[in-house]
C-alpha cells in the first residue's frame, strides 16, 4: 500500500474505509463476494492514521452473513457462488440485471449468445497511489498523497471483469467513482448498461433535488418527495442539455441551504446520461449514475476494455450549500484546465447581440474601440465572419473568413485589435456542418446520417444544420488541423466555441453493425480527442464552451474549457435564476455572464444597467452590447462596473461562494463571496418586483468569522434613498457583529421600484 494511502483504510479484507476531511464511505464485501456500502455520512474517525475507524462491531469479514439475510420468502436466493445472498435486501455497490435483484441495475451485460451475464463476484482489491487515467475521457486530477482503491470483480463463465474504482479526494470533499469494464473471454461481450456509480440508501424520507430547464431558461432548481417507484433525470439529445444538468442529489426531507443529510452525484460527462433513484422498494432505493443506456450499446471484443465516466460523489451534512462547497472545489481545483485553476479571467465584450451576424472589419474595430475606453480587456467576434455566412443557414464547415466583411483577413484584425491593448477572441462551432457549404460539397458523408434516407438539406435539420460525424477519426483530424491553424493564424487569446444542434439521427455508417449503438458515446470520446488536442497546443488560449447558451454546461467540459456561456438568455431577473441554480454544481467563475442592452432581446424586459451589472458580475462578466450606442451616462456607468469588478475580481472568481435566498422561493435573491477567513465578504442582494420598503426583511449572512466586528457600506449599486417617497434613508450601513448579521440580518432598504440590486462590502475591522 502507498504510503500516501492514509485515506483508504482497509479493515480485514473485506472493509474498506475510504475517507474525506468530513465524510466516510465504507465498503463491505458482504460474505467475501458481493461488494455493499456500509456507511456513507459524516466523517467517521477524526483520526486518519488510526486503525479503528469506528464502524461498530465490523469484524475482519464483516457483518455475519445471517445478519444480511433477513428472511424475505419471496426474494431471489443468489447461487450458490455468491453465498446464496439476497441481494435485493443488499445496498449493492454496482448490481447486474438478471440476478434477482431486480431494482435498476449498475450493468448490464449480454454473452456472445445474448445471454444475460448475471453475476459478478468479488476477487481481490488493491490501492494505487493517484488515479489511474479512464481512456479518453476527464477526470479530477489527484493531490499529491492521494490514492485510489480498486474492487476486482468477474464472471468465471463469460470472462466479464468489472473494476470498481474509488478516489476518495481528500481536502475537496469527494469521492471520484468510475468502472472499467474488460472482456478476458474468447467471445465477444455486450454492454447494454455501464453505471459509473451506484449507491444503495437506507430507508427515509427523501427529496431528490435536480437541475432542469430548457433553452435560454437552464438549470431551474426542481425538488419533489421520492416518491414510491423510478425517479430519472436525463439527456437523450447527445449533449448534457439544456433540459437537464448531469447532477442529481438526495437531500433529507428537512435538509436545507445550510443544514441537514444531502448525497448528491456529478457526472463528468457531456453526453446522453442518465442520474436515477430506483425506489420501487422504498426500503431500499438506489441511486445510479452514469451513460444513458438509451442510443448505447457497446461491444467488447476479447482482450478489449471499456471505461465510463467519473462520477463525483458529495455528502454534506452542512445541507445544500455544502454540497455546492464540494463541487465547487473539486471543479475549480481538479477539474479546469491546470492553467486556469488562479488565473483570472478578463472582462470581455462580445459581438453578438451587438452586431448578430452583420459583421465588417470597422465596424468591429468601432466597437473594439468602444470596449477599450471603458476598461472591457477582450473583445470576441461572434457568429458571421466566416464563409457566406449571414444568417444561420450556411457554411458552417468553411472557416476562413469573408474577404468582404473582413479585408485584412482574421490575422489582420488580431493585429488591430492587439494594437489597442485588447486580447482577441473568435467564435466558432466547428462540430457541425451546413448542407450549403463547400464542406459538405466536398464530404457529404462526414455527417451523422442513416444511408439511403433524406439527405443534406432535405434531413432532418436543426438551425439549419448537421452534425460532423465526431466518431469518424478522420473528421477529428480535420478539426484538429482547420482549427489549430485558424487559432495560431489569428493569434487568438479567447475561443468561444460553439454547439448548436442536438444529435439525431445518431447514425455512422462507418462503423459495422454491431457497433452502430457506439456513435453517441464515440462521438463525446472523438470530441474530448480533439479537444485535448487544441487544449495541449494553445494552453494560453482561455476557452468558453457554449451549445445554444448553456446546453453543454458540464464538469466534462469544463475539464478542457474553463468557462461556459451560462445561457443565450442575458435578461438580469432571468439570469437570477439560471446563476442561483447553476451554483448547484458549478462556480460563480465557470459562469459566463454579460450585460446586455434593454428592453432586453430574448425577454423584452428593461432592467437598471446597475442590476444587470450586479448580476452579471456575480460571476465571470462581461459585455454582448453596442456600446457605441449606449448614452455617455450609461458608459460611464459601465466605466464604473468594470474598475469594480477589477477591483474584486480575485474574491469573486476564486472566493469561497454561499447562497443565501433563493428566487425560486421568494422575491429576492441574495449571495455572497468571502475569502480566506472572512475578512472581505461582497453580498449581493436583488430584488425582484418593487415592494414597500418597511416590508423589506433583513438579509441573513452566513459564513463569517465567529466574532469578528464588520463595516457595512454600499460597493455597488443604486444609492438612492428607499420608500414610496424617497423619503426614508438608505440602508444601516455601519458597524455590526458577526452574530447580528447572522442572527438577525442585514437591514436591507433597497430604493423603490422593480429589479433593484445592490452589492455591500462587508470588511472586518477588528
Ligand atoms: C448560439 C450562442 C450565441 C451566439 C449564437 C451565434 O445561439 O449561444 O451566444 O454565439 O449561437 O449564432
């Protein structure tokens, strides 16, 4: 065992306690066969390099297998080689379909006669220091001391061995899940279903909490009883998608933002997944996590493996706000780009919703000029400037640039903008293709398609386009080439890049039969290839993932691109919602959030430009508005938010970040950042409709250091004076306690009218 192992314990050979700063998750091979968990919650032992972590009355094999056997007459008796067990009364670590177990199992798997494989037995474990690296695919990089366990399980009849492998991440809270599937048979296998991770509860009242939505309205925040029976959450469009977030938690009935049991899961992963609570036993419910099994099946041939993704498992018991805490860290440290994990990223100006696809070299340059003048450091061109493009109905696939719209080429306006002192970004999407463009005239079949059925721009199209077929090897080599050349071409600083188009028909006539059902999952796996690629050839570049706003908002992603366009929505009351939620799982700095003009484009709303800059700068902020266009007052204003946002750039992208009211719930939304011992804190508080002042209830911190005496005053925002009059005063700024903020609040008095925001400096003084 490495000697960094400290956080796997290994209890007579048949438990194992993986542990994390706060939490413990032990394993129990019940009767030396069948892998159960144990325990999953709060730390177990404060005492990492002791032997006894405290699971009472764990003798070197366990709990006796009478104990597990609990006589139920009409459950299925295991074979003899799994010990008769009943395994349906087990909380299985990873159950197979057709063992009588009959909830939703982590595997699936078929012999090459299409039998069910229906058992898989426990062989040995072993503790590798780091984490071994799943094949083409992200994970959370390993601290230095961290190790992972391994569970070898196999079928003796087909060949069939499962690796389980466990990486608890200390310091982040985690425990990294994934399985690697390998066929040591003479036959070939099938795999119809691969669980990255699958969890067994005990008995109790549960809420599942889940991120869903729909374009431009991402990642709304859906909690609801579990009730008796399949509860799923899942993407079958090829992307993780705008209608669900790879991410399900289990939280205790009264479990909320700041106390009580949540057990939540992360995929990292950007395709069709599927994150379900099977609780048709409610005795017994069963969290799995992994591929959607829908458009999956995966052949293994002899001496072949297969890799899922790392699932990312979190227990809190400091309630929802804790769980985002793991996801938080384990994202921003382990998962972006090394690069990027301190490095701060910078207030950009982005060209669409100012010039959509009406796109001139000048024109560009104007509003370069109008970003340079109020502090903006990136300006990115979007959609428009490349092929016949002017409008979304061609030459996706033909990315050199519109001699007309840009005379000097895209390397000539690089050199312009580089001349103000900006950095210089590029839009583009390159996994798709038009039908109109000299790309699919060239190669009509580097699409997804179905041979023989409508083709080009009789197929089914989706904003008038079709996907490149990312399985292909020789597609991800064109795009490995056409964009490691534009980007070196351009000299770009920023990439935003695209994705507009969700998958169907999931159809590659390269690949055989037996493999059509591999397309989806080789197409993220192609995806990831190329993307790794460019990531390893221009590690300054800073990319921002997007598909649609924020169809692919995924710790997959993220692990190449260390922001996502959050959503096409930049409307500020809707973006409360979209940023409240998307803190589920992700931070404030994988977010990218603009201000736009009013009455806004995709709402019709007309928010103060102070709130809209006090939203988007909640996270990683920016412009996508015609500055030349604004008055001089509104530009002096941006003047304002940008030396703002510099100012507390450090806190608010890498700062610790708490929720405090929810707009789902209320009228108000609140949050804060803190760093480092709490001794700056920003709170940002918005109100949605206007109300009476007097009826304005005081905002509750959290967080903040026991004892400490804070300064109060307005960072940001309207300073008017609130009531229906403007009569009654501003807020009480001025000295308060920790306790007073935390017990009573903060006496909020937001100036009258709707969509008010307001940002406070909390500094401790003592
Ligand atoms: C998508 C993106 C937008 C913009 C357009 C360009 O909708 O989400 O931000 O880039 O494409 O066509």
């Amino acid at each position: 065992m490495p000697a960094a192992a400290h956080m796997i314990r290994t209890i007579g050979n048949h438990v194992f306690h993986l542990a994390t700063q706060d939490s413990s998750y032990v394993i129990e091979i019940a009767g030396g066969v069948v892998p159960t968990l144990r325990y999953w919650g709060r730390r177990l032992d404060a005492d990492p390099s002791g032997d006894a972590v405290g699971v009472a009355g764990a003798g070197p094999d366990g709990r006796r297998l009478a104990e597990l056997n609990v006589d139920a007459p009409y459950r299925i008796n295991a074979g003899k080689r799994l010990q008769r067990l009943q395994l349906e009364g087990l909380r299985l670590e990873y159950g197979v379909q057709g063992s009588g177990d009959f909830r939703r199992p982590a595997l699936h798997a078929l012999d090459a006669e299409a039998f069910p494989i229906p058992q898989l037995v426990y062989r040995s474990h072993r503790v590798l220091s780091g984490k071994p690296e799943l094949a083409g695919l992200p994970s959370a990089r390993t601290a230095a001391g961290e190790a992972t366990l391994e569970l070898e399980l196999a079928d003796e009849v087909s060949g069939l061995r499962v690796v389980l492998s466990y990486t608890p991440h200390e310091s982040q809270n985690i425990i990294a899940r994934h399985v690697r599937v390998e066929n040591d048979g003479e036959q070939p296998l099938v795999l119809d279903r691969v669980m990255s991770a699958s969890v067994g509860f005990a008995p109790g009242a549960l809420d599942t909490v889940t991120l869903t939505g729909a374009w431009a309205g991402e990642r709304h925040v859906t909690r609801a009883p579990l009730a008796t029976g399949v509860f799923a959450t899942e993407s079958t469009r090829g992307t993780s998608s705008h209608i669900a977030n790879p991410f399900l938690a289990l939280a205790e009935r009264n479990a909320y933002e700041a106390h009580g049991d949540v057990y939540a899961a992360v995929l990292v992963y950007s395709g069709n997944f599927l994150a379900e609570v099977d609780a048709s036993l409610p005795q017994s419910p069963r969290l799995n996590i992994g591929i959607n099994p829908f458009e999956f099946r995966w052949r293994l041939d002899p001496g072949e493996a297969f890799t899922s993704p790392e699932a990312l498992l979190a227990y809190s018991g400091d309630g929802l706000s804790g769980m985002s805490r793991c996801f938080h860290s384990v994202i921003a440290e382990c998962i972006v780009p090394e690069h990027w994990t301190r490095r701060e990223r910078p207030v950009v100006l982005n060209s669409w919703e100012a010039q959509y696809f009406e796109v001139g070299e000048e024109a560009f340059l104007e509003l370069a000029d109008s970003a340079a003048k109020v502090g903006v450091e990136y300006v990115v061109l979007d959609d428009g400037w490349f092929g016949t493009r002017n409008g979304d109905d061609s030459s996706l696939g033909d990315w050199q640039e519109n001699p007309w719209k840009l005379p000097t080429g895209i390397d000539g306006l690089a050199h312009e903008v580089h001349a103000r002192g900006l950095g210089f970004g590029l839009w583009v999407e390159p996994e798709m293709i038009s039908p109109v463009s000299e790309l699919y005239n060239a190669h009509p079949d580097w699409c997804l398609h179905i041979p023989g059925r409508e083709r080009g721009a009789e197929a089914p199209l989706g904003r008038n386009q079709l996907v490149l077929d990312l399985s292909r090897e020789e597609v991800q080599e064109w795009m490995i080439g056409t964009f490691s050349e534009l980007f070196a071409r351009a000299g770009l600083d920023y990439v935003k890049w695209d994705m507009n188009r969700y998958l169907a028909p999931v159809a590659s006539p390269a690949l055989s039969a037996e493999r059509r059902g591999e397309v989806a999952h080789r197409y993220v796996l192609g995806l990831y290839r190329v993307l790794s690629v460019l990531r390893g050839r221009f590690p300054d570049v800073l990319f921002e993932s997007c598909a649609g706003g924020g169809g692919r908002f995924d710790a997959g992603m993220l692990a190449f691109m260390p922001q996502t366009w959050t959503s096409d929505n930049t409307d500020a009351v809707s973006r409360l919602f979209i940023q409240y939620g998307t803190s589920f799982v992700f931070p404030p700095v994988t977010m990218g959030a603009h201000v736009s003009a009013v009455p806004n484009h995709q709402v019709g709303r007309s928010t103060p430009l102070a709130t809209r800059g006090a939203v988007a700068m909640s996270a990683s902020f920016g412009y996508e508005a015609d500055l030349r266009e604004w008055s001089d007052a509104d530009r002096d204003e941006v003047r304002r938010q940008i030396e703002f946002y510099r100012r507390f750039r450090t806190l608010i992208q890498f700062g610790r970040f708490t929720r405090l009211e929810s707009p789902f719930e209320g009228n108000r939304a609140a949050w804060m950042f803190t760093d480092e011992g709490a001794r700056q804190v920003l709170l940002f508080v918005s109100r949605i409709r206007g109300e009476v002042s007097a009826a304005e209830p005081p905002v509750r911190l959290r967080e903040l250091a026991a004892g400490g005496l804070y300064e109060v005053s307005l960072a940001y925002g309207d300073a008017s004076p609130s009531g229906e009059d403007g009569s009654a005063p501003a807020d009480d700024y001025g000295m308060y306690r920790a306790a007073e903020l935390e017990n009573h609040g903060f006496p909020v008095r937001l100036p009258v009218g709707d969509y008010v925001s307001r940002v406070y400096n909390l500094h401790r003084v003592d």
